[in-house]
C-alpha cells in the first residue's frame, strides 16, 4: 500500500514540476515579446522571469 501511495504521489508532484516549468516558459516567452517592444533588454527580463516565476514577472511589470 505505502508503494502505491509513493508512487502516486510522485506522478501527482511530476505533473506538478512539468506544469510549473510550462507556465514559467510561456510567462518568460511574454515578458521578452513585451520587453522587446519596448526596446527593453527582453533576454534579461526573460531569464529573470524564467528563474523567478511571479517574482520575476511581477518585477517586469513593476519597472515597466
């Protein structure tokens, strides 16, 4: 019973990871489109947002 309770757990918390990273990479692909036409540098913006999910974004958007 515990096997199939870890197991389920650790698909539940590998959807989680797989999820998480898709939204870091789609909020980072829009920080940079945003960024570059603003003539800002949009790579650094991505990276930060790509590294700090929200606190990344909520940054941008606090300087923007």
């Amino acid at each position: 019973m515990t096997d199939d309770r870890t197991r389920t757990y650790a698909r539940r918390l590998t959807r989680l990871a797989g999820f998480t990273a898709v939204v870091h990479a789609v909020l980072a692909w829009l920080v940079y489109r945003d960024a570059a036409d603003r003539d800002v540098s949009g790579l650094r913006w991505a990276a930060l947002t790509l590294a700090g999910g929200l606190f990344g974004l909520a940054g941008y958007l606090r300087r923007r």
